[in-house]
C-alpha cells in the first residue's frame, strides 16, 4: 500500500532530536510522499534541506502562512515570489496560504491581500493552491467564488465546515483535506467524509499538530496517516487498500507526483 501524507511541517522544531527516523519511520508505514507546506521566510531553509535530503519523499511548497501575514507582509510575499521565479520546478504547490481569524483579526484586511496575490501565483505557475482556513470559511470561498478562476484547483487543508461547505469547495474542484480530527468523537467530520465522494479526499497529518486517536495528545507524526485512511475505510465501508490507492491517485493527479 502507498499512502501520502498531503500536509506535514517535519521541519518545525519539534523534529529536531529525530528528524531522519521520523521520516523513515514515516517510509516503512508505506507513506511515501510527504508534502511539505511552508509558513514564511523562516522556514525555507529548513524545508528545502528536507526536499534535498529524501528527494521524491519530502516535497517542498512555497507559500506564506496567513498568521504570519502582519504590516509588513509584502516583503515576505516578494520572498515567495522571488523562490518561484528562482526556480519553480522544485515547489509543489502555493501553501500553505489562506485566512486565519482564530487567534487574531488584526491583519484580516493583509491576510485578504496576500491570499489574493498568492492565488493569483497559483494561477501563473500551474500549481495546487493549499487552503487554510480557520474560523473563515464563509470569507475565503467568497474570494474564490468571485474570483471564478477555472484554472485555479488545490486543497482545503484540515477541513473542519460541514457538508454544505464541503460541497461548495468542492464546486470549485478543490479536494478536502482529512487529517486526525476524523478520529476524534464529536467533530463532525465523520458525517462530511460519510457525504463527500472519495475522488475528493485527501490524507493528511498536519504533523506535528492534530494527532489522530489513539495517540492524541502526543507529537502528530507522518507514519499515523494509515491510521486516518483506517478511520475513512470504517465510514466508507471500504477496504484500506482501496482508500490508500484512491487517496493517493487523488494526490499524485492534484500535484503532478510521479511514481
């Protein structure tokens, strides 16, 4: 079985004492593609070392993280722009970009802007937009509704709105992202994975973050994803086989990954 991790941060700090075998661990589950979103200039050495380290495994992004959108923000989106005009072929997709309106609205209207010019990078380089969006769904559909852009295509990582918003993401021919809140009693998202097609899932981790039961609580880790495939597999009445194929067909088509 080949799994693929859609969303993982392996180079945040949390990986420092074991890095390598994280990732290796990660391999021999049968996650073979770990892709790997940026969150803003701080992060891009780190991320591209991985790339250069396990090429075919980690898979970098470009992207500023829409937390890390403050004034003065357009410096950070040249920086984006500046590592794809530099060289394109080595990203993946545009991510992770979006709206967060959970920990601060300070900058919404900056965060507005940034995800707008990002998207419109997506459009220029023929790449996957990678969404997030904290407690602003109903703001950034609008965005993409409007800008009725047939081009544009990607993923709404860590979704977490209900099936009316599912279904509107995926109107849009965007894939939803389904991490370890799927393991989780009460989230809901159990009824949204029920709803949606699989053509329109994708695996995730969110590493370090948002650990799958029944190590919830603990450091999230790339190898757990056969544990969310498992939890889809039991909602959708189907085999793990087929959700691992499927889930990664899914991924290798949405980021042009070769096998």
């Amino acid at each position: 079985m080949v799994f693929t991790d859609t969303h993982t941060h392996l180079y945040l700090e949390e990986f420092d004492n074991d890095r390598s075998s994280v990732i290796y661990q990660a391999i021999e589950a049968g996650v073979r593609y770990m892709l790997l979103p940026n969150i803003d200039s701080t992060s891009v050495e780190g991320m591209l070392a991985l790339g250069a380290q396990f090429p075919g495994h980690c898979l970098p992004m470009m992207g500023l993280h829409p937390t890390s959108v403050k004034a003065d923000f357009m410096k950070e989106i040249a920086m984006v722009e500046n590592n794809l005009d530099h060289n394109p072929q080595q990203f993946y997709a545009i991510g992770e970009i979006g709206i967060d309106l959970y920990w601060d609205k300070t900058y919404m209207e900056q965060q507005v802007e940034a995800f707008s010019r990002q998207l419109e990078l997506a459009v220029k380089y023929d790449l996957p937009a990678v969404i997030h969006t904290r407690n602003s769904f109903d703001v950034t559909i609008d965005i993409l509704e409007k800008m009725n852009q047939p081009k544009l295509k990607g993923v709404f990582h860590c979704f977490s709105g209900n099936i009316d918003q599912a279904k509107r993401a995926t109107a849009l021919g965007f894939k939803l992202g389904i991490g370890g809140v799927v393991t989780y009693k009460n989230s809901g998202l159990q009824q949204v994975v029920e709803a949606m097609k699989m053509e329109d899932l994708l695996l995730e981790t969110d590493a370090p973050f948002l650990t799958p039961v029944p190590h919830r609580g603990k450091r999230n880790e790339s190898r757990y994803i056969p544990i969310i495939a498992q939890k889809i597999s039991e909602i959708k009445n189907l085999a793990l086989d087929d959700v691992a194929k499927i889930t990664t067909e899914n991924a290798m088509a949405l980021f042009n990954l070769h096998s």
